[in-house]
C-alpha cells in the first residue's frame, strides 16, 4: 500500500469538502478512499459550522493519513475548496465529494496516467450512478482525449468534478476556484482558455451518488443557472446549432419543478448500463 511515513510529503493529497454531512454516506466516503491500493495520500477534510460536524463521525476512524481542517465560521463551498488547495502538501490533487464512492484503484490508476501523460494538467474519469442506498443505476461517459473535452465545453461540463485529479501548481497560479454557482465549470473553461490539457480515465472510477437530500439534487437548478453564466462568459460566439439548442433546452428546465427537473436530467444525461 506504500503510506507516506510522517513528515514526509505524500503523492496525493484528497480534498473532501464537509458540511453537515449524512454519517453513513460520508463514512462510505472516506472509507473508499482509505482503502485506496495506492496508499501514499492524504485526506484532506475541510468541515465548517454544522449540527452534525465531521470530526464526530471520524471519532473511529484513527487513519494518520487523515488531515481535520475545521473552519469556525461559515463560508462557501468555494473558500472551502480553495483552502484545500492551499493546504494539500502533494503536487497532485484529488477532488472527492462527501457521499460518493471511490473505485479502490482510483488513486493508482490517475496517478499512473499523469505520469505517462505529463503534458496533461487535468484528469477526470468517468462514472457510474448510485442511488441513496448504493444501487447502480446509470453510468455517464465523457470524452477522453484534450481536444473532444474542450469541444464539449461549449455544450456542457465534461468533467465531473468529484473524480478530478489535477497538477496542484497549475490550479494554483490560475487562481483557484471563483465565485460562481457552477465553480468547477469556470475554473475548467478558464483553464481551456488559457491552454491547459485535460483528459478523462477511460474507466469509471468513481460512484457518484444522487440522492433527493443530497446537496447535487438541492443544488441541480442553481447549476443550471450557473452554467448559462459561464456559457455567455467563456463561449459564447463559438457554439454551434447544436450547443444552442442545449441552451434553449436547459432555459425551458428552469420552468418545471425541481423534482421533475431531476428526473429528467437522470433519464437524458445517465445512461442505463455501460456499453
């Protein structure tokens, strides 16, 4: 498993941002990661001000590998991103939400491209789509290669955020995440703007949960918004027909009611089994 041994920088270090977290999915969540077969990591969680603080839930989990940062007042989910950034030790950095699950191989297998792939700043992968009590119920693929991740970006975000693993110094001097709804979208687009190359694990390494409490259900129309802000920032004027019409179509969502809004974007953007 190779642990990094005390004092001694680790190859990856894992943010996992916390608020108010569901006890069994978030320890789900850093199970999946401490059970890494690359083991030389830190987990990096960043908790706030909640009922249900994490350090509770990690009271039997005595991994030393695991790095508690507690922020006293309320913030937003960006600042908490950022400080992870600035806290990771690594030059690698993994993004992993609360309530997803991580492929045991998930580590090793991006940091094994990353270092056959140095020219490549950015690396996501693709996921299969867990319900709240762990069924699989979907899978959603994304481009692989720099060039078809960047065309897409004119139509939707092709890389899903909770699977990213990225070069720290880059996201560092492009400036971290930004105030926007749909953070991880900017900060992609701003990264594409300014050259960076991306690529996606043809695998999916990742078990992204969507459940009705969970903050991507609650926060779904609000994404929506955000990512027709970033569409007229960073690429309007370099979409074709068919990236208007999604355009259109995501304005007619803002329309319907939350739970329908969910419903169709399972059933449109998640396929029903791998092909």
């Amino acid at each position: 498993m190779n642990p990094s041994r005390p004092g001694q920088r680790p190859l990856v270090s894992v943010v996992m941002t916390v608020l108010n977290p569901q006890p069994v999915y978030f320890r789900q969540a850093v199970r999946s990661i401490l059970g890494q077969t690359l083991g030389d990591f830190e987990l990096l969680i960043l908790d706030e001000p909640s009922p249900r603080p994490a350090r509770a839930l990690l009271a039997d989990t005595p991994d030393p590998r695991i790095r508690y940062h507690f922020h006293p007042r309320p913030s937003s989910l960006v600042d908490e991103k950022n400080r992870g950034l600035a806290l990771a030790r690594a030059d690698l950095v993994a993004m992993h939400d609360a309530d997803d699950v991580a492929e045991p191989d998930r580590l090793r297998k991006q940091v094994d491209y990353l270092r056959r792939h140095p020219d490549v700043a950015l690396l996501g992968s693709q996921i299969a789509v867990i319900d709240a009590e762990g069924k699989l119920v979907g899978f959603r693929a994304y481009p692989t290669d720099h060039e078809a991740i960047v065309r897409s970006m004119r139509r939707y975000n092709p890389l899903a955020h909770p699977s990213i693993m990225g070069r720290k110094s880059v996201l560092v001097e492009a400036g971290g995440y930004r105030k926007y709804v749909a953070e991880d979208y900017e900060f992609w687009s701003r990264l594409a703007r300014q050259g960076v190359r991306f690529a996606n694990h043809p695998e999916a390494l990742v078990r992204y949960r969507i459940h009705p409490g969970g903050l991507k259900s609650a926060r779904l129309r609000a994404i929506l918004r955000g990512t027709h802000e970033v569409k007229d920032l960073y690429w309007r004027g370099r979409m074709g027909l068919g990236d208007t019409a999604r355009r259109w179509g995501e304005r007619l969502l803002l329309l319907l009611p939350p739970w329908l809004v969910l419903k169709l974007f399972m059933k449109t953007q998640y396929r029903s089994r791998k092909k």
